[in-house]
C-alpha cells in the first residue's frame, strides 16, 4: 500500500502572508541581535576586564569555542526538530527551547565575575543560536511554496542585517555590560513571541518520523556528493562566497587604524555598518523578489559574485577612505542580494524532505566555517605575504571560484 504524504513533509504550495514573514523576519532579527551585539561589543568588554594583558586570546578562545558548538548544536537540533512530534509542530518547541536557553544564558554572562562562567554562559547562547537558526530556515523549506523563497529569502536578509545593526547598536546605549545582556535577552524574547503564536504547523505522525538512533545521527552529519551533487555544489558556493566575504571585512578596523590612518575609525566603522545595512537590505528583498518572478536564481547568483569580487579587487591598487566607501556600496548591494537568492536556491536542493532542518543545519556550517577559516587564512598574509592588498586578492579569487561553481548546478535554472 502506498503510504500518504503527510503535510509536515509535502512540498508547499499555498503561499504564505505578510504578517508569517514579518514574524519570521522578526524571529532573525532576534537572532542575529543576540549574536552579533556580544561578539562585537560586549565579550571584548568582559575579556579586557577579565584578562586585560591577555583580553585577544580571551576574546578569540571564547569565539572559537562558540562558534565550534553553534556549528555543531545547528545539525543535532536540525535532527532532533526534523523528528520531532509534537502537536505544536517540528519547528515551534525547538525555537521556544532556544529563545529560553539563550535568554538564561545571556543573564549569566551579565552576571559573569571571570572568564570560566564566560565562555560557558557563551557557549549556552551559541547553542540556542545553531538551534534556533535550524528551526527558523527550516520553517521556510516548510512553509514557502519555491515561488516565493526569493523574496522570503530577501526578508530573511533583512533581519540578519538589521539584527546585527541592532544588537551593536543596543548595547552602545545600554550600558555597561550587565545591563546590555539583559537587553538582549528580553529583546529575544520578544522578537521571538510572535513567530511562536502565528507558526502553526502540521503535525509530523510517529509512523512517518524518520529513524534516529546512534548511527542515523552520525550519519546525518555527511550528503554523499555523489547522491547529491547539486547540493554539494551549493554548499561550495556558499562556502567560497561567506569566506572571501569574511576576509573582506574582518579587518576593516584596523584597516581604518593602520592602513588608512582615520582620526576617529570607530566612528567610520560604525558609519561603514549603517551604510551597509541601508544599502544591503533593499537589494536582498528586492533581487530576492526578483529571483521569484523572472526565475534564473543561477545568473543572480553569478552577477552578484561577480560584484563581491570587484568590490575587492578595486582595493588591491588604491586602499584609502573614498575607495573603501565605494567598495562598501558595491559589497552591500551584491551581498544583499546574493544572500536572498542564495538562501532561496538552497531550499531547492536540500536532499530530503524529511531532514530539511538537519541539511539545513549543515548548510550552516558554510556561514560558522569562514569565521574560522578567514583568521587562519589571513594571517600569515598579514604577517609577510603582502599585507592587506594580498588579503583582497585572496578574498577575489576565491569569490570569484565559488561564482563560477555555481553553474554547476542542474536542479535549478
């Protein structure tokens, strides 16, 4: 006998309304906020006060290690949601669990006297990140009929960008650092509240889970690229593009300090992030909508690439403040919409219906990786390899490789 489709596993068709996607985008905002207002601000706060002869080791030990469990915690949660029954659904349990545990976790690191309950407490947010970023992009593998993942995708943008914009900008007016965390927590909270109430899903049956010992959670960790090639490539792609992304903008600080020599290059950084996050996020909901009517997410992708590359490529010969800003504008507006059209193009390729949220776990890995990647890769250039103007070489050849992988891939136009 044939066995029916449940609707937890059927491809979407009805498209989803505006107040789904404010509510999804809320829920990002909430994320990214929680991330990037810590390791921009506040964790370097607490390691000068903590190990002030030591604060960077402090600061990339601690990093490093979050980073290690959010790649980690994002596949196991993506597991677990994908096998989850409840009769609230797949996603919503795994992202009210997240949003509690990060909330807690952000109150103990404004509580922290040393760096022990510091990088514990940290690790508790990064786990709550990995599984909440799980839930929430599953959602729209779910959720999105493939018409309309461009202009979600765009959306999805949006919230990182203006989250990170937000956390960073939260905690420089929430001051000092206990009161920032518990900022942060209530604004998780909150952002988080109305995806929980509007998010209703169908119920997965205990006949149609998929099977979850030992080895199927081992195994879940590794796609055959022989099986799955399109989505092997995608993960190239994403790989490529997030790394030569990361070594672009990783230094920009102390590019302003030292290579530019800006009078106050807090403040031209801080302008930098604001004009990023005008610029990119118009570009990712518009591209992304795009992507959906006219289709060819593959040549967005490609001409968006090719943009990156040239926004670095321009600052090998000249490195000085008018030339950065103009590189900033041609970064944002092709990041921007690389990242709608790329989160669109992923969902169409993840390997199996009942293990969106897992594969998209491991998608992820192609965001934490380069976070790890770009120091190891960066520093030896730094340090006699040809400075910063190597540095943006390396970042254009590589974005340049991960453009041109991406018509490797079959499966979409």
């Amino acid at each position: 006998m044939t066995m029916t489709v449940p609707d937890a596993l059927a491809e979407p068709v009805e498209r989803v309304r505006g107040g789904w996607i404010a509510a999804l985008t809320l829920a990002v905002l909430g994320v990214w906020a929680v991330h990037f207002g810590p390791v921009q601000v506040l964790l370097l706060v607490q390691a000068q006060q903590f190990a002030p002869a030591d604060k960077q080791a402090l600061f990339g030990l601690t990093a490093a290690i979050g980073g290690v469990v959010s790649m980690v915690t994002t596949i196991l949660v993506g597991f677990a949601s994908d096998r989850t029954g409840s009769r609230f659904g797949r996603r919503r349990p795994w992202v009210v669990a997240g949003a509690g545990l990060g909330a807690l976790s952000l109150a103990l690191l404004g509580l922290a006297e040393g760096p022990g309950l510091m990088i514990v407490a940290w690790c508790g947010v990064q786990i709550a990140f990995g599984g909440m970023l799980a839930a929430l992009l599953a959602s729209i593998s779910d959720r999105v009929p493939v018409s309309q993942r461009g202009l979600v995708g765009g959306w999805v943008g949006f919230g990182q960008t203006i989250g990170a914009l937000v956390g960073v900008l939260l905690v420089n007016v929430v001051k000092p650092a206990t009161p920032g965390y518990f900022a942060l927590a209530g604004l998780l909270l909150v952002c988080t509240l109305p995806f929980v109430l509007r998010n209703a899903e169908a119920v997965l049956r205990p006949e149609q889970r998929p099977a979850s010992g030992l080895g199927q959670v081992l195994r879940g960790f590794y796609v055959s690229p022989r099986q799955h090639p399109d989505f092997a490539w995608a993960m190239l792609n994403r790989l490529l593009m997030n790394l030569g992304f990361v070594l672009a903008t990783l230094y920009t600080l102390y590019i302003l300090q030292d290579a530019i020599r800006r009078p106050d290059a807090h403040a031209d950084l801080l302008l930098l992030n604001v004009l990023n996050a005008v610029i990119m996020v118009p570009a990712a909901v518009y591209f992304g909508g795009l992507s959906d009517r006219r289709g060819g997410r593959r040549k967005f992708i490609f001409w968006s690439g090719l943009a990156v590359a040239v926004s670095s490529a321009i600052l090998v010969p000249l490195l000085d403040w008018p030339m950065l800003l103009v590189s900033s504008v041609i970064l944002a507006a092709a990041f921007g919409a690389y990242l709608a059209v790329s989160t669109a193009l992923v969902t169409e390729v993840l390997p199996a219906a009942e293990d969106r949220a897992k594969d998209l776990g491991i998608v992820n890995l192609t965001h934490g990786l380069p976070q790890v990647l770009a120091p190891l890769v960066a520093t030896p250039i730094l340090a006699g390899f040809g400075g910063y103007p190597a540095l943006f070489v390396v970042s254009a050849v590589l974005t340049l490789i991960g453009t041109f992988v991406i018509f490797k891939i079959r499966a979409v136009a």
